[in-house]
C-alpha cells in the first residue's frame, strides 16, 4: 500500500490478474504452472487488435460499440446465475472478474481459462472482447482506485448506485475525485455463488479460432531479402535452427523469439526458410499447420519460454542462466511459461 500511495499520482499501477504458489529465484518470476486459478478475467475494451505494424507495434481497430455493453451483458448473465463477480471501468474500457469454483486439482490452466472465457464471451453471449486475453495466466490489470492517465479518468468499481446508469455518467464519475471517494465506501461484489468451471479443463483449447491471421506477403520481398541471426541472438536460438527437421514446439520459441526482438515477419520467414529442410518450411507455411509465423505474430500472449523451460527442453547449454549474456533480453525478460 506505501507503494501505491507513493506513485498513484505519478504513473499508471497494475497488478497481477491470478496470484500464484511459487516463483522463481533470484528473480522472483512467478512460476506460471502455479498460477491458482480462483476467477476468470474478461476484458470489455473498446478497442481490438487486429495485427502489427512494420514496427511490430500492435495495430487497434474501434469497435462499433464501447465495452459497456458486452460487460452489463456478463454482469447480467452472472446475476442471473447468482454467480460472484466484480466489475469495473478501467478508464476507457470495462473489465470483469467471476469468481469460480476453488479448484486447485485443473490440470491445464492455460487452456481451461481459453476455453471458459471463450465459451462464455463467443458462444454462450456472442458478444466482442479483447481476445487478447483468453488463457492468459500472465495477464496484468489496472489497480482499482488510481489513474488512467492516457483516459483521464480513475478506475473505479461499478457499484449498485451506478453500474445501470450507463457509460457516459460512469465515466464522468470516473473524472471527480469527490464522487470516486463516496464509491470507496461501497462494495462491488455481487452474487453468492461460485462458477464451476471444471468442464473446460481439457489440453486442447476447443473454442480457438480455426483461422490464423490473413496477410499475404509478396514472394519477391522474401526472395530478395538477406535477413540472417544477428550476433544478438541467443545460442538456444542458434542452436535450434541447426537442427532443420525443428518441429512446431521449438519452431513456436524460435518465432516468438525473433518477433520480440525487432524481426519483421518477412525477416524471419527468410530465416526458417534458410534453416529448415525445405518440407519442414512447406509445412510450417501451409494452412494445415496454421501459417505458424502469421499466426505467431499475431499472438501477443504467447511468450518465449523461461530458461528453465529451454533448459528442461535440452536447448540451452548453460547450467546457470547468469551464464548467458543474452538472459535478461530473452527468456529472462518475460519468465512466463508458453
């Protein structure tokens, strides 16, 4: 708490959706595969992504309505089924919090929160969200109470005395001190029951779009492009691509690796090309396999490994990662599980 008072009017403030059981050290990464799944997070914004730049930025696209009415719609089906929830506006969009079941024997936790938000967002409500987030146990969200300072606005919980007035008047709440201090004194919790979610927790993530990204690359950019490794590249990479039969797990680390170090996508289709035996490029391209380079660059939630991971994978020949000048730009900056 001395930390929030000490920066709430200096900076934006998050913490962790999901707390977790254990954590690596020294650095103190949470160890995702601990994550304790309690509750499944939606988030209502008014934007989407909807690709990346040249940049590697990610491109929004407004959707056609703000995030107030897909979360009244979860709020109301939550009502409905008298589970708990809490729901808040974080400054130009919504997000939710449905409490579920205490179940700590889920098996696949990344998978079975994909499947539970999907079902409940796409098929159950058929309403837009941020994708984004679905089986992210890494997810970070806006700490209630401090500022949005892009939006200008507090974000605050939707309480009963004003969660029915709609997105105009909460957003001006949301701008008056006085107004957010009174929401202080109430609470934002509805609901008495707890979401089995049980039934989701299955390996394959059942509910996932069919299709990766479209986006067609012209043929004469990628034949005339010299793209190769950097030094800056770490071995593991390095290491991976000398071996040209590299299946979809370790092409997966490969991609996203490059993707989160500045490579274009042409850049890195030109260096699988080089590495790969030319039917394990055909099929890394092709549909049946999901275009896995388009559809890796357009997956922000799927993260290089942690060293640990690499390591137990055979891919990393250091015994200790402070071994290896590249950690901290690499596995050792993100520490999340894929």
């Amino acid at each position: 708490m001395n930390f929030i008072r000490a920066n709430i009017h200096h900076c934006n403030l998050f913490t962790s959706v999901y707390n977790f059981s254990d954590f690596h050290l020294p650095s103190f990464f949470p160890k995702y595969d601990s994550a304790i799944i309690d509750r499944v997070y939606v988030d209502c914004d008014n934007k989407i992504i909807i690709g990346k730049d040249e940049n590697n930025k990610a491109i929004y696209e407004p959707v056609e309505e703000n995030g107030y009415r897909p979360l009244m719609k979860i709020h109301d089906w939550c009502v409905k089924k008298g589970y708990i929830h809490a729901p808040y506006l974080t400054g130009n969009g919504y997000n939710i919090y449905i409490a579920t079941k205490p179940n700590f024997m889920i098996r696949n936790k990344k998978s079975c929160l994909h499947n539970a938000q999907s079902w409940l967002c796409k098929d159950e409500l058929n309403i837009v969200v941020d994708t984004q987030i679905f089986g992210d146990i890494a997810r970070i969200s806006r700490i209630p109470f401090t500022w949005n300072f892009k939006a200008g606005r507090i974000c605050i919980p939707l309480t009963p005395s004003i969660i029915d007035k709609g997105d105009e008047f909460i957003k001006t709440i949301a701008q008056d001190k006085h107004k957010v201090k009174q929401l202080q004194k109430e609470c934002n919790f509805y609901g008495s029951e707890f979401w089995d979610i049980s039934q989701f927790d299955m390996p394959e993530f059942k509910y996932r779009d069919p299709l990766p990204i479209e986006q067609d690359i012209d043929p004469e950019v990628i034949k005339n492009m010299s793209a190769d490794l950097a030094d800056g590249a770490p071995d593991c990479v390095k290491l991976a691509l000398s071996n040209p039969f590299l299946g979809w797990e370790l092409r997966k680390d490969v991609i996203v690796g490059l993707r989160d170090n500045g490579y274009l996508l042409e850049e890195t289709i030109v260096i699988l090309k080089k590495h790969l035996s030319p039917k394990k490029f055909r099929h890394c391209m092709s549909p049946q396999d999901g275009r896995q380079p388009f559809y890796l660059y357009g997956r922000e939630n799927m993260m290089f490994p942690t060293w640990e991971s690499m390591r137990a994978k055979g891919m990393c020949p250091f015994d200790n990662y402070n071994k290896c000048k590249h950690y901290k730009r690499w596995c050792g900056n993100y520490g999340r599980e894929m």
